[in-house]
C-alpha cells in the first residue's frame, strides 16, 4: 500500500476545508455535475453507459484500496451488484453506492486500526506469507462468514507490515481517515468524483480548493510557501534549512537541525500530527494555502516550542532563479540551461513578460557575454505545463512560422504560432530529454526536432500530448466566461481539470502515447517508469494533415552516437551577473554548488557537451 491509497489520503487532507458538509445526495447531484461538465468539454467523451459504469467501478475500488487490503470478498459481492448500473446512479442523481461503499470502507478501516494496534502492540510483524496481488479484473467474490473476514484481514495486514517495514506509520494513516466520520464521508465521496474524471483519461482530475491552487502553483511562479526543506532519519523529522525572506526564516524561531515534534492546523485539533516520514508531514503541509499551521519542534537544547506558520506567496525575486544556467568551459565554451518546468503568471496579466520563455530568453543574453559557441537546453524531468509558454520557448529558437497545431472537439485544427521574427540565439544547440519529460517539454522538443534546429539528446519521453483546462463545477460557464455564474454558492469550490486538445506536430504526427524519439540516444540510470500509453484510458495517437506553412531548416549534420564520449572533460562555472548575486546569497550558494556537483558527474550532460562540439566542428 502506498501511503494508505495516496488518492484518498490525498482527499482527505484537503477536504477539511471544504465549507460544506456534504451529505450522500450532495456527492450524487456532485458526480452527475462531474460527468456533465467533462461530457461538454473533453475532446474525446466518453457514453455515460455501462461499459463506462464496469471502468468506475473498477476504477474506484483501486483508488480507495490499491494494494487489496481491507475490502472483504464478501464486500466485494456487494459492490459489484452496481458494477453495470453506476451509469444508472450518475444519471438519476442517486446515492445508493456511494452510501454503501462509504459504509463499507470505514468500517474495514475501522477493523483494521483494532488490528493494526494489536500487532504494533505485539511487535509481531514479521510474519504470514507473501501474498501475490491479483489485478482488479481478477477479484473473484466468495461469500465468507464475518469472523473470516477479519481474519484474512489480519493476515493481509500483517504480510503488508512485514514487507514495508513499518508498523506504527500504517497506524497513523488509517487514523487519518477515521479521525472525523463526516470528513471521511466528504473525502470518498471526492474520490467518487476523482474516478468518474479518470475514467476519460490520465489527466482528466477533480480538485478540491486547496489541491486546485497546489496545482496552479506548480505551473505559476508564485507559490504559496512556509519556506523550510525537511529532512528523514530513522523514525524522525528535522529541519534541514530555510529559505531566506519565508515565513520560517522570518519567525525566527525555527533552525537548521529542529526535530518536528508534531504539525496541526489552528482551529482543527483532530488533525494534529506526529510525523515520522517525510511524505506524510508534506502531505499535511499541502492541505491550505491560508491557515495558520502550528509546528511543535524540540530545540538542540532540549526544549519545545510552538511556532504558528502562516504561507506566503514567493516574490518574483524568490523564484527568479527558478531557470538556473551554467558556463561549461573546455576546448568549447558551451551554455547550459536547466527548465524544470514551464511556468507562466497566471494572475499578474503579464503574458509573456514573466513567463519561463522570457527567464530562459534572459539567460541566454548573460550566457551570450561569456562568448558562448553552443547552447544545451534541459528539459529533462520536466513534466511539462503552459503551451502558451512552451510555444514562446519554441520562438526563441526559430524565426517565426508554425510550431505545433492543437485539435478540439472542432474538425478544424488550431495552429500555434511563433510571431516574432528573430531569434535569441541561433547556434549549435541541443535539447536534453528523457522518460520524464512531457507535455509541452514534448511540444519544444517536437518543433525543434521537426524544424532541424536542434539535436535531440536522451532518451524516448513520456507522450503526453494533450492540453488540459481548469474550470469550476458549474454546467453553465462557458469557454468564453470560464467563472462561475453570477449567483452561484460560494460554497462550491469544487474544479475540474478536463482535457480539451490534442497536441500536434506541425507535420501532423502526434506525440500521444509514442514520445518523442531522440536523434542520439544516450541512456541513463533510470529505472523503468510507466509512460503515457502504460496509463489507463490514455488516448490514442492519430494524425492530422500537416501544416502546409512549415518550412525547416536544412539537415543537421548526423552525429553518430558510437562518437560520443561521455568522459568530456570541462569545468562548471557561473556567468557574471549569477556570480554578482550569489556573493550576498549564502543559502543560494550552497544550492549552487549543489547543483555544479551533479552536473560535473552527469552522462547526460557530457554526451550533449561532446554532441555540440561535434557540430560545431562540421
């Protein structure tokens, strides 16, 4: 089990702070609207039948209980009356499964923290017999008497505490759920929500209020933060640094080397926390954006105080270096810039002006005055984010014309185009990526691939090629006006993320589910990770007619990847205006040097380096 069901954990912890207690027809008036709302929009929807009821059913079962633990074969029998008729429930507004299934769980999860406590109690969690886990389509309901159930329940906890090693943490979670009956009920009944979205695709999502500005906060630069990084040894959590100008710093009460005692947020005492693990202390801290956290620490002399915690949002300077650059010098003077993500303003109406096109457009002027021959572009680990800035990106690269097309439910395509003329830097260049990399990380890649701008380095990426808009739970809006109506409760904060487009190449082909393949593959270390079309109801590639206005750039030179010598030798040093900064930055440096170690013993890097020389020479 991960984390008791990351989902439901997940849900859990924001659903406090919903302003409404909702009841069972409330979740059922909430999952028809759900289902309407993505029906309207989605660019591929799908019949509300029972094919679609037999993939919720499914589909909700593994949210709430992943690794099999807690649900009976005999609740198994009962669930499974509505494995062809929840399409039936979503359309007639009923309650019957949800009621049902809320029941259920808590009450297994309710047995299962009895049982839990006597084998914590026991110390006796190294035994049973390794269990194998069937898929969900295997589950097979047999009928067993109630004393049965309890002790395969027993048995399935045990065999789980043996293989992860922690008794007291499977404890906890469970107690996280069963602290409060209503917010247990609130938090299955958005988990209810969550499946329907997931039934349409990977990346269609219910969200929540907190978990939608989480959300947007990782494609935005100004994120809500307290500012201290934490760290995990043994069974305890400290405090590793803090960022300077946060909350944390400015308390002035918390250090480097603090033990976090416990963490609840003020007013809500049942949710006060003893953690022992790094994920479910982050798990707490991502629950609001706007309530004061009290944190308990014990001191390096002992003592213990409490420190109220309030987020704030990171200024621009915060996240300026958010895009982070380097100076690799040896026999060619070769500029680096890593973008983990595509980031854009998202409430400042500064489009373009502080976006990560325009940070990557800004180093590459301070590169250009250390008189750099080529340029390296990281996009590796970048799981993607705003088109609009992706495209932007795109532009700075090439000189004008069409860089991808994007199709809607409309049978005609949306060009994107880059309309500036000019460039920013028009050298050797190479683009990094690898499994991680998606989205519009793709898009970049893709366009500078098809347009022989730049030689693509890594290895195949991810294959999401589709586009994703957040709107509120209401059937009125529109795309036009994507606010609520004028009117409508407050209390509903409820969003969804639908996907609305498919990503094209310009030359129509498309990345979904196939990647971008690189022009020199050059391995890593990486394990073997699910991509796009390993995911449940991912959509399927198609093409489209290519753009008749895309004219490329000659041939690149062929690099021949048994040329490629991962063992270059440069040193990794800072353009000036970065050296400037970090004089008066002691955390920055730390960072800085951080990040100059693991460049200096990265393959990848190395055989990009080695690529852009070989360019330069042909």
């Amino acid at each position: 089990m991960k984390n008791l069901c990351l989902a439901l954990l997940w849900l859990t912890l924001v659903t406090p702070f919903h302003s409404r207690a909702q009841s069972f027809s409330k979740v059922a008036g909430e999952a028809f609207l759900v289902y309407r709302m993505i029906d309207k929009f989605h660019v591929e929807p799908r019949t509300l039948n029972d094919s679609f009821s037999h993939d919720l059913w499914f589909t909700m079962l593994k949210l709430a209980d992943e690794d099999e633990l807690f649900f009976s074969d005999d609740d198994i029998t009962r669930l499974r009356a509505f494995e062809s008729t929840l399409d039936d429930e979503i359309r007639n507004r009923r309650s019957a499964y949800i009621s049902l299934f809320t029941s259920l769980f808590i009450q297994r999860l309710k047995q299962a923290d009895s049982l839990v406590a006597v084998l914590c109690s026991s110390g006796n969690n190294t035994t049973g017999t390794q269990r194998v886990q069937p898929k969900p389509q295997t589950i097979k309901p047999v009928a067993t008497p109630g004393s049965a159930d309890i002790t395969a329940l027993r048995n399935r906890l045990q065999v789980y505490i043996k293989e992860q090693g922690s008794c007291s943490r499977l404890r906890r979670q469970i107690n996280y759920i069963l602290r409060n009956a209503a917010t247990s009920a609130v938090a299955i009944g958005d988990l209810y929500c969550e499946a329907i979205a997931r039934c349409f695709d990977p990346h269609t999502g219910y969200f929540p209020l907190s978990a939608k500005e989480n959300f947007e906060s990782q494609l935005g630069k100004q994120r809500f933060r307290f500012g201290f990084r934490i760290k995990e040894e043994k069974d305890d959590i400290f405090i590793e640094d803090l960022q300077p100008g946060s909350p944390a710093y400015k308390s002035g009460q918390l250090q480097k080397g603090d033990k976090i005692i416990q963490a609840q947020w003020s007013g809500n005492k049942t949710d006060a926390v003893s953690p022992t693990a790094t994920e479910e202390l982050n798990d707490l801290l991502r629950m609001s954006n706007h309530d004061t956290l009290l944190l308990r620490v014990r001191k390096a002399n002992g003592s213990v105080i409490q420190v109220p915690l309030l987020k704030e949002q990171a200024t621009d300077a915060e996240v300026e270096n958010k895009v982070k650059s380097f100076v690799l010098k040896g026999q060619q003077t070769i500029g680096y810039i890593y973008l983990p993500t595509f980031y854009e303003d998202w409430d400042q109406g500064n489009i373009g002006l502080k976006g990560c096109a325009n940070d990557v457009a800004r180093e590459i002027v301070k590169l250009k005055k250390e008189n750099i021959t080529g340029l390296i572009l990281d996009l590796r680990f970048n799981g993607g984010g705003s088109v609009q800035e992706a495209m932007e990106l795109t532009g700075i690269f090439i000189d004008a014309g069409p860089v991808a097309q994007i199709k809607r439910k409309d049978p005609k395509p949306i060009v994107l185009y880059d309309v500036n003329r000019g460039t920013a830097f028009d050298g050797p260049l190479v683009v990094l990526v690898n499994s991680y990399s998606a989205s519009a990380s793709e898009l970049v890649a893709a366009a500078l691939q098809d347009y022989n701008r730049a030689v693509i380095v890594g290895t195949t990426t991810y294959g999401k090629a589709t586009g994703q808009v957040m709107l509120p739970v209401d059937t009125t809006i529109s795309l036009e006006s994507p606010e609520p109506r004028p009117g409508a409760s407050p209390d509903n904060n409820s969003y969804i993320k639908i996907t609305m487009s498919k990503l094209f190449r310009v030359n129509g082909s498309s990345l979904q589910a196939t990647g971008v393949i690189p022009s020199v593959i050059v391995k890593d270390s990486l394990v073997h990770i699910e991509r796009e079309a390993d995911e449940p109801f991912a959509l399927k590639a198609t093409t489209i007619a290519p753009n008749k206005y895309y004219k490329p750039y000659p041939v690149l030179p062929a690099i021949d990847a048994r040329m490629i010598n991962t063992t270059a030798a440069f040193t990794i040093t800072n353009h000036e205006a970065e050296k400037s900064l970090l004089q008066s930055d002691a955390y920055g440096s730390q960072l800085n040097e951080a990040f100059k170690t693991l460049l200096a013993s990265d393959t990848g890097v190395k055989a990009a380096y080695e690529v852009l020389q070989l360019l330069i020479k042909k």
